[in-house]
C-alpha cells in the first residue's frame, strides 16, 4: 500500500526536528511539505532530499493550511506529520501490509511521547487520525489545532509514532502561550453545553493544573518514568495554568470593556 500513500507535513522553522522526520520517509515516491517561510535551516535540509514537493503558504490557521497541502496530493491515500513526528518502523511495515477495505477510510495511531529522545511509558496524547483517503477527508479549525473529517469509518493501527521535538523550551513556551491565547477565546465563546468534559474543567481554572498534575504523575504512572515524567508533567501543568491566566485575562478585560 505503500505506493499509493504520500506523508503530508506542516514546517515552520523545524531544523531541530525535519530531518529525523525524513529519515524515516525515505520509502515514499513522493512527500508534499507546506512550508509557513521557515527563516532557519529547514528549507535548506528540505531540499536536499528529491522526493520532496515543497510549497509555501503564509500561515492563517491549521486547517486552511493542512487543507491546502491535501490539494498537492496526488495519492489516493496520506499520510498527515508534524514535523516531530518519528513514524516507527513497526508502523511502516503495518502500513506496508494493509489491505485497504472499502468501507475504511481513515486509520488512527497511537503515540510515544519522547523527552530527550526517549519514550516515556505512557502520556495524555489521544490517538491521531493520520492515515485516510484523500477524497473523504477535510480539516476543520477547533481551538489552537485543527479536526480531521472522514466521511466513512475508521479503525486503529496497532503500531505507535514516536513524538520527539527537539526545539528549545523557549520555542515550546512561546508556541503554548498562542496556542491558549486561542484556546481561552474558544472556551469563553462556546456554550457551556456544548463544551466538552475537560473544557468545562478547564473553564473554572483552578481546578485543571491540579488534576493534570496528579493525573500525569499517577494515574499514567510518569512517577516512573524519573526525572523525565516529571519534566513532561510540568509541561503539561505549565500548559495548564498558561491556559488558566489568559482565561483570567480575558475575563477580567470582558468586565472591564462592559
């Protein structure tokens, strides 16, 4: 099936993070990249590898760009990366040996988060429809991120992608503050009925730092994992309260602007 499959990968400034990416893309005949005008290293190490169709798109929100990069596909099938995403050999060959049914027309995977390279034993990442039909498929904007539609059934791959960013904490700062600067307008301007579980947790502020952290470290057992659960769990507490301050913030201006 392999053949009949082209990766699909979103850059903007990923030089820590493409070229692993690639590495583990070398079987495909032909890789399409939407490219937000990277001003480090990535085009150049984009360029280097010929399967690659490199396009630039300026970047509005996640699901025009997506959108537009499944209009380069040619294949019937993608396969939709983030650039920090190591799909595994195991995947690979999962992929390699399926025999496509008609009424499937998107497949889920499963994650492994790294720090440092280096799996943990579980995380909070949800599985990621990654594999689907190009002709079915269509992404909608939800919050800082982006919803993938498949028009027919999907099922599960068995085997897992390796999520592994090597970008400076800096950069991951800076990226979770936008994201929840996004994400605190979507939950202030949703209905409450309509928002879901955890969002409606997270509406109340308090409440959500402190169940992450105790859910990370115990219920998913990170504890385990040494120094390296607690580090992602931080991450994700830190995720958390920066969510927690821009809902404040944005709270706090509504009564002032009434």
């Amino acid at each position: 099936m392999l053949k009949n499959v082209t990766p699909l990968i979103l850059t903007y400034n990923e030089a820590p993070n493409i070229q692993r990416a690639l590495q583990h893309l070398t079987w495909a005949q032909n890789i399409v990249v939407v490219d937000s005008y990277s001003n480090d290293a990535t085009l150049e190490i984009l360029n280097s590898y010929p399967q690659i169709k490199l396009f630039q798109r300026k970047f509005d929100t996640h699901a025009t760009q997506w959108n537009y990069g499944l209009q380069q596909v040619n294949s019937e099938w993608v396969l939709s990366l983030d650039a920090d995403y190591i799909v595994s050999d195991e995947l690979i060959y999962e992929i390699k040996d399926l025999i496509p049914q008609s009424q499937i027309d998107g497949y889920f995977a499963r994650f492994k988060y790294c720090i440092f390279s280096k799996p943990l034993r579980s995380n909070i990442l949800p599985p990621r429809q990654i594999l689907f039909r190009k002709s079915q498929a269509i992404y909608i904007d939800d919050g800082h991120t982006q919803l993938l539609q498949i028009k027919g059934k999907s099922s599960m791959l068995s085997s897992y992608i390796y999520h592994d960013d090597h970008k400076p904490l800096s950069h991951w700062l800076w990226a979770q503050d936008r994201y929840m600067i996004i994400e605190a307008k979507k939950i202030l301007t949703t209905p409450e009925s309509e928002l879901n579980f955890s969002d409606r947790i997270r509406k109340h502020k308090i409440l959500a730092p402190l169940i992450i952290l105790v859910y990370c470290l115990i219920v998913k057992g990170g504890v385990l994992d040494g120094w390296r659960g607690w580090y992602y769990t931080f991450q994700r507490v830190m995720a958390e309260i920066l969510l927690s301050i821009r809902l404040f913030e944005y709270e706090k201006m509504q009564n002032i602007d009434a």
